[in-house]
C-alpha cells in the first residue's frame, strides 16, 4: 500500500439519501495518520467516508456558494442583499466576473475538497488491505464513488475543462491540465455505475443516511442528459422508477418542511441538524430570510421566473408559485405575513430553504434543520420526459410529465390553506396531450423551471440548453454572452498554484 498522510480535522455526517428514519453519524476529532495505520479496522473506514460528506452541508452560506452559481447567475435570481454587501455575489449577477471572484473561488474550493475526501477512502482502500472487512471496503469504495461523481458533476458544469484527480496525489501530480468536458464526463459514468452495482437501496439503523443505489442511478440519469444521451438517459430514469422506492409526495411542500423532509421523494439530500456542536445547522436559513426577521435578505426571485408560472383560464396560479415565493400576491409567508419592505430589491423573496419563526427563531436564525434536496423523484420524472421526447418518443414523455403536473394541481386536494380546497381550479395545470416534439420541448423546459425552481438548478439547464435559448432567457442579464460566460472561469487560486493550467 503506498504511504501517504491523511489528516482529518472533524469528520462529521449529515446527509440522508433515501426515505426512513435519518441518524447523525458523529466521530471525535482526529490527528494526523499515515494511511496504512489510518484504514486499519472497519469503524477507521467509516469515519473516512463520513467526512466525504461533509463538503456537501450548506453551515456557511458563504463558502457553499452553488445557489450563486446554479441561480443568481441565471434568470431566476437576483442576488438582493444591500449595495455593496457580498460584491462578488453581484458580480455573479452582473456577469462582471474575474477569475479571483469570491463565488467562483468558493465553489471550486469546497467541491475540489470532496473529490479530495474521496480518493482518500478509495486510495485507502486498495486490493491488498485485510485490516478492513470486504464488506465495509466495498461499501465505502460505492460510497466514495457516488460522492466524487457528484462533487465532478457541480465542478464540471460549473468551469467546463477541468483537472481530473482520482487518487491522493503526490505535490507533483497535483499539477495537472484541464481535461475536456468529455472526459471529466466520462469518470462521471464510470463512478456512478461502480456505485450502483455495489450500493443497497437502502440503509437501516446506525447507516441511515448513507448515499444509495437509487441516489446513484438518478445522478447517472441526469449525466446522460447533459451529455445528451438522451436513450441512455430515459432508460436509467426509467431503473430509479424501477426501483419501485420512490414517489411524489402528495403535497410539493413536504420537499421543503424540516418535519416532512424524510420523504419518499428525497433521492438525494444534504441534511442539516439544529443545536448541534459542532455546528451543523442549514446556515441558508439566515441568508435567504429578510433583515427584518434576522436574516440577510439575499436571494431574490425575478419577475422573469414569477412569470413562468402558469394560470389557469381563470387567473389561478399554479400552487408552486405561492410554495416557491413571497410577494404581495402571495402574502403567505409561513407564520408571518409578508411585507414589502422586505423585498429591497424585488418584489418577492424566496421560501425555499427557509424555515418557520415557531421552528427556528430569530434568535437562532442561521441554524436551521431543513434539509438541501439535491435529487428529487420529480427531477428523475422531467429527466426521462426530456430525455424521451428528445430520442424520438414524444408520447412517452408525456406520463412523466404529467406525473408532476398532476401532483402539483392536486395541492388542492390536500393542502387546506388554498382558496377553494377539496376542488382543483377548472383548466388548472392540465395534462399536456401534444406530441409534437418542438411543442412539447418547450413544454417540459417550461415546467422544469417551475418545479425546481430556486433550488440551484437553473444556470446549468440555462447553458445546456444552447445558445439561442440561453441568449434569451438572459436577454436581461448585464454583460452575459453565451460564449464567454457558459462556464464560470477556473479560480486564479488554482492558477496561481497549478502551472499546467
């Protein structure tokens, strides 16, 4: 086994990935270990893995800066906030961006840790290494795997061209080009399928909480889609749903309720705990909250994405917009009121992600327990209808699709807050019936934007889109050119220090 030294600061997990009874897997802090002494027993295999999730908790919305990256950069989302407060952020906004930029500095940063955390479990699990039981390294390895895909996948979307690291690394291989898309791609595929073949579907007791075969085949779905392997991709949607695991909820806001965030259709979710030392509370609680109310007031929905939403030939609005935003049409703000003082610069302000005052008081505003739902079944369901229309199958998409249009009508059938419950609004959300596939195209974009939206998703469906989409969808983004600015630029931390960039 080679020699290397691995020093863990505190490894510490709080993710769940499938649908039972999550448990916190705490372990004490450690010093520093050469590997062959580190990986020398099951539990020492464990508490390695638990800390490859650790890059993934949003206990700083600062340093995890991806609803920069993946919204605020699109047309979903202003960055809000006052003049001056987290330039970088409105650099971000404007397209004004350097490659020492603070967002693009951040995200690099903390996925890169990931992938780093990973290929220490995989480098410190070799063939030859008895001490740990079969059983555990194979798990681990999965684990492992599935992580540094998910970790690549953010990077990759987020900068395009980018190194390629896939074991601890001596000074001298870190220094390392950037790889073509298509290869960073490529590791992708070949990590999660690793994963599926050997993760469960699903966990019990103390492993509660651990990355799953489902949370694997979904990521590996979403892989396909953005290489446009649009068969691939439709068919292993198709195995998520196989599983016969996973449904959507009957109410869209059990997705975004810390007391319903266990869920049958969380896939893949970052878990945050309140009160726990060390901290592990959803620090985003503060920052997307108003400043009147202890937060600080970032995070802005845009008119553009407010107009997404469809009515009905009446005027009623598609539930998910009053479940996604505030404003003073959707005064609904929880257990207060909103108020439009609140939004300095817009007219609405975001609910996901935030959590009730009689949950988490201003007091202890950024230590919420509400979970960052990375993969939902709904995103599995839009995938395989994008990716089936696109393949040629115009009439297949329209079940999925249908799916999460009927689950988010039928809100009228269970949520009793809504005007006129019991009865869905005449000609609200309709099933789609078209087969033409340019119609429907537009369609399914169409509906994926309001099912995910604010969840960190829309820059990247922006840009895979293509040019002639993305130019105007952000027609009313300052300095945003779809040539120049469809990856963000590889930080000048890393340029500074890697001379083969």
């Amino acid at each position: 086994m080679k020699s290397y030294t691995i020093i863990f600061i505190i490894l510490i997990i709080t993710v769940a990935t499938q649908t039972s009874c999550k448990k916190f897997l705490d372990q004490p802090v450690l010093g520093n270990y050469e590997a062959a002494d580190f990986f020398n027993s099951d539990a020492n295999a464990q508490t390695a893995i638990n800390t490859a999730y650790v890059p993934l908790l949003f206990t700083d919305g600062g340093s995890n800066a991806i609803w920069v990256l993946g919204d605020v950069a699109s047309d979903d989302a202003i960055k809000g906030g006052l003049d001056g407060d987290q330039a970088d952020f409105q650099n971000i906004n404007d397209f004004n961006i350097i490659p020492s930029n603070s967002a693009v500095e951040a995200v690099w940063k903390r996925y890169y840790d990931g992938v780093f955390k990973c290929n220490v479990v995989i480098s410190g699990l070799p063939d030859d290494n008895t001490a740990v039981s079969q059983p555990v390294k194979t798990s681990c390895i999965g684990q492992a795997k599935f992580l540094r895909a998910y970790y690549y996948f953010i990077l990759t979307n987020c900068y395009g061209n980018i190194p390629l690291h896939l074991k601890v690394e001596t000074p001298d291989e870190v220094q390392s080009p950037a790889l073509p898309q298509e290869q960073i791609y490529a590791q992708i595929e070949s990590d999660l399928n690793d994963a599926a073949a050997v993760l469960p579907t699903s966990w019990s007791g103390a492993d509660d909480g651990r990355a799953t075969k489902g949370a694997a085949l979904a990521l590996l779905a979403k892989t396909y889609l953005f290489e446009q392997k649009w068969q691939q991709a439709a068919t292993t949607a198709q195995q998520v749903e196989a599983l016969g695991i996973y449904n959507l909820t009957h109410l869209f806001t059990d997705n975004f309720n810390a007391n319903t965030k266990d869920n049958s259709e969380a896939i893949f979710s970052v878990w945050h705990k309140s009160g726990s030392n060390p901290f592990l509370g959803n620090n985003l609680n503060q920052w997307f909250a108003p400043r009147d109310l202890n937060g600080y007031g970032f995070f802005y929905p845009t008119q553009s994405l407010v107009d997404n939403f469809e009515k009905s030939p009446d005027g009623v609005i598609d539930p998910r917009f009053g479940y996604t935003m505030s404003g003073t049409d959707a005064p609904n703000y929880y257990d207060t009121t909103f108020q439009p003082s609140w939004a300095i610069t817009g007219s609405y302000i975001s609910k996901k992600q935030i959590q009730p005052l009689s949950e988490i008081p201003t007091s202890i505003k950024g230590d919420g327990n509400l979970n960052y739902e990375a993969i939902r079944f709904s995103d599995v369901l839009l995938t395989e209808a994008e990716a089936l229309n696109e393949s040629g199958n115009p009439a297949g998409a329209l079940i999925p699709l249908n799916k999460v249009r009927k689950r988010a009508r039928e809100s009228y059938l269970y949520d009793a807050s809504l005007p006129g419950f019991g009865t869905v609004p005449a000609g609200l959300l309709p099933d789609i019936t078209t087969t033409d596939q340019s119609q429907l195209r537009d369609i399914i974009r169409k509906e994926r934007r309001s099912e995910l939206a604010l969840e960190f998703h829309r820059f990247f469906d922006v840009i895979r889109y293509g040019s002639t989409y993305a130019t105007q969808a952000m027609k009313d983004v300052p300095n945003f050119n779809y040539d120049n600015d469809k990856f963000f630029p590889i930080p000048q931390s890393e340029r500074d220090t890697n001379h083969k960039l």
